[in-house]
C-alpha cells in the first residue's frame, strides 16, 4: 500500500471502529464493543505507517534534489 492508501484505511478503520466501540457500549454488546476497539487500533497503526511513509518518501525527494543540484 502506498501512503496516502494507507492512511485513507486507517481513518476509515478507526471511523468504523469507534462506531462499532459506541453501539457495543450503548446495547451492552461487549464483544462488539472489542472489536470496535480492535479495529481503531489497527486503523491508528495504518495510519501511523502512512505518516512514516510519507515521512521517508520526502526525506529520500530533498536528498535527491540536493544530490542533482549538485552534479
């Protein structure tokens, strides 16, 4: 996954995770409210990943810039 995908699911997975955590708590639905906590977990991480993909994507973009001005 590229990083902007990357962090697109992860919003999206803690959007629908937190729904899931919110219906879970409001009908007393423990293991939905779990997995509702589950998946905005993974949703942080993805986007986490994202963020350092991008991260390093623009570090390794102004070292190249810098090595071509300079040949």
């Amino acid at each position: 996954m590229g990083s902007t995908s990357d962090k697109a699911s992860g919003l999206a997975n803690q959007a629908v995770g937190k729904a899931k955590e919110g219906a879970g708590k409001a009908v007393g639905n423990d293991r939905l409210r779990a997995e509702g906590e589950a998946q905005e977990a993974k949703g942080k991480v993805q986007k986490v990943v994202g963020d350092a993909k991008s991260a390093v994507k623009d570090a390794t973009n102004k070292v190249a810039s810098k090595i071509n001005k300079n040949l």
